[in-house]
C-alpha cells in the first residue's frame, strides 16, 4: 500500500511539473515585448526585467496551485481538469490586475497619457496579448521623470496576484463601446455631434464605413476607449469612474482570448424557442456556470428595444475568494441576444425596464465532455 501510493504522488509530481510548463507558455505570451513594439530602449530594459522577474515568481507559485486543484478533485468526480482550473485562476489574475488602480500618482499620470497620447494604442503583434504591452505604451506616454515610478507602481499590482484583493469597482453600465453605440445611432436618427470629436479615421471607421465596434481593427477599439474617456470626463465623470470604465473596456477577457461557437441555451423556466443563443464554448471548456440578471426595455407594442447585463453571479473551478472578473462577461453576448430576440415577455405597461434572471447550467453528454478537456 505505501508503495502504492508513493508511486501515485511521484506520478502526480511529474504530471504537475509538465502542467507547470504549459502554464509557463501560456503566461509567457502576456509578458513577453513584441520586438516591433515602439519603445525607448531603457524603458524596454526595464520592462522586460520586470515581466521576468514575475513571470519567475508565477512560476514558482503554479506547482502550489496544481497541487491545490488536485487536492480539490479528490472525491468529486464533476471536478473536471486541474489544468483548465488553474489556467481560469492564471487568466483571472491577468483580469484583476487590467482592473486594479494604482496610487495616486499612477492614476494620475495613466488619466493624463491616455488624454494626451494616442499613441498608447500602438502595440505591436497578438492583440489578445497585449496586457503587459499595453500598460508599457502608458508608462511611454509619461514624462521620462514619472516613468520609474508607474513601474515601481507596476511592481506593486503584479506582486498582488495569488493575494486576496480588496474590493473593487464594479463593470461600468454602459460599458464605452456601449455607449458609443448608443450615440452611433443617435447620430443616425438626430444628426446629433460629439461632445468630444472623434479622431478621423475613427469617425471614418464608425461614420462612413459603419463598422461595428466588434469589426474594429485593435488600434481602432483601443481609440475609440480613450475617445469615450474624455467625453465622459468632460459630462461629469470622476477620473476614477472615467478610467475605470477604460479598463473594463479594455480588459481582455476570457470570452476575447477564446473566441469560438456555442453548445446549448440557458434555463430560464421557458420553453426555449428557436434561435435562442448557445452556451458559450468557453464556458463550456472552463465549466463556467452561474447567472445573468438581465434588464430590457420595451416599445409600446411589448416588443425589446435595448437590454443589458444587470448583474453577473459567475462561478469557475478554480477561482476561489475572488471575482472571477475574467469570466463574468462569459454569457453577456449570449444574455443579450436571448434577450432581444429569445425571451417571452408579458405585454408590459409602463416605462420601468423589466428584469429577469437566465441560469446557466453546464451542458451534458460527450460533447460536453470532450470540452472541458486540457490544451490550449
């Protein structure tokens, strides 16, 4: 028996030690500078000793969280992979840290080169991972004698992950690109101007060519956010819910980096009519599941004209004493759509919105299962 069982922890050991390379590569391509990214030499130094010098610390920590994973499997058989748990608890460490504020100055001086630069939208290579790349074009945009000070800042946020966070802001309602929607059509139907006119080829993108925001090449989304940051400061926003609402906006989520179809419809204690949205497949390959508390408005006739995600109550193996930020937004595309086109409503009266919740259960059988295996 004890050899037995010591052949089954060196089995393990070994088996965590090749999930802990993966989860290297996988980290790896969030921190490492593309060689074409526009920077000055000393700050790229600096920069890349500073994302060596996490991604060392993060690995040091991936065995641990293995081990903790795997200890959490033992006895329950719906636990599902250890790999694709911690890999959620990797990317949502990644989230976090998009989400969190720095001091004072730091937001400072991040509000001010966001106002002032738009060239903190050029990065360079994958646009689904630019986190750390897109932190250093902001410290770029600052007075060469601020820059030591965002990256001690920086220090101080990444040395955060695998701690518990305080409390944090929530998601902006309307998210920027939301809201610029919004305005896109009132434009359409009133002609009306911006309070902040957009950069040309942003205007040309939404105007003339009418891309949605979704079309919009990475540079474009990323102007677009700082376009919407200044009109919100300049209607009254706080800098710190303006650059909140930036950061969400431009958090890459989970839903972003793995951008695939669907498997089946929520529960919501109807009869599911046809085209009702699928269950995402990164939900699915994550078992993602919780709820999405939904608010619509409707015309005179009963029918949606706008609805949005109220609140989000998300659970992910994995994710433990802290929001699972990178997966909250995992069913709001879905939500939405189900909601617009999906959901049966009563005929309403009134102008209040009505609001109702849509559950999320993981879906079932081998399709499912073949899902929820390990990889990237």
């Amino acid at each position: 028996m004890c050899s037995t069982l010591a052949s089954a922890a060196t089995t393990d050991l070994q088996e965590n030690a090749e999930l802990a390379k993966l989860l290297h590569r996988a980290l790896l391509r969030s921190f490492v500078l593309d060689k074409d990214l526009k920077i000055d030499p000393a700050l790229r130094t600096a920069a890349d000793e500073l994302s060596a010098a996490h991604v060392a610390r993060i690995d040091q920590l991936f065995p641990a969280w293995l081990a903790e994973e795997r200890q959490a499997q033992v006895g329950n058989p719906e636990y599902g992979n250890i790999f694709i748990a911690v890999w959620a608890r990797m990317l949502n460490e990644l989230a976090l840290w998009q989400i969190e504020p720095g001091d004072a100055d730091y937001e400072r001086a991040t509000l001010a080169a966001l106002q002032s630069s738009p060239r903190v939208c050029f990065t360079a290579g994958d646009s689904l991972y630019t986190d750390f790349a897109s932190r250093i074009m902001r410290i770029q945009a600052m007075p060469a004698d601020q820059r030591a000070a965002a990256l001690a800042t920086e220090r101080r946020l990444l040395s955060r992950w695998g701690q518990p966070r305080g409390e944090l802001a929530a998601w902006p309602d309307p998210l920027p690109q939301d809201a610029g929607a919004q305005w896109r059509k009132r434009v359409a139907s009133a002609g009306e101007r911006p309070v902040q006119a957009l950069p040309p080829m942003l205007a040309h993108a939404l105007l003339v060519e009418k891309k949605s925001y979704e079309r919009l090449h990475p540079q474009f989304k990323c102007a677009l956010q700082q376009w919407w940051l200044q009109v919100s400061l300049k209607q009254g926003a706080t800098p710190a819910a303006a650059l909140n609402a930036f950061r969400y906006g431009t958090l890459i989520s989970a839903s972003d980096r793995f951008n695939d179809g669907g498997e089946r419809a929520p529960t919501d204690g109807k009869p599911a009519p046809a085209g009702v949205p699928a269950y995402p497949d990164t939900a699915t390959r994550f078992l993602v599941t919780g709820a999405t508390n939904m608010r619509a408005r409707l015309d005179a006739a009963g029918k949606p004209v706008q609805a949005s995600v109220a609140e989000r109550k998300i659970d992910v193996p994995g994710i433990r004493s802290a929001r699972p930020v990178a997966f909250e937004n995992v069913f709001d595309a879905a939500a939405v759509k189900y909601a617009l086109g999906g959901y049966r409503y009563e005929q309403q009266r009134g102008a209040d919105p009505v609001v109702f919740q849509l559950v999320w259960s993981l879906p079932k059988g081998p399709a499912a299962d073949k899902k929820t295996g390990g990889g990237q």
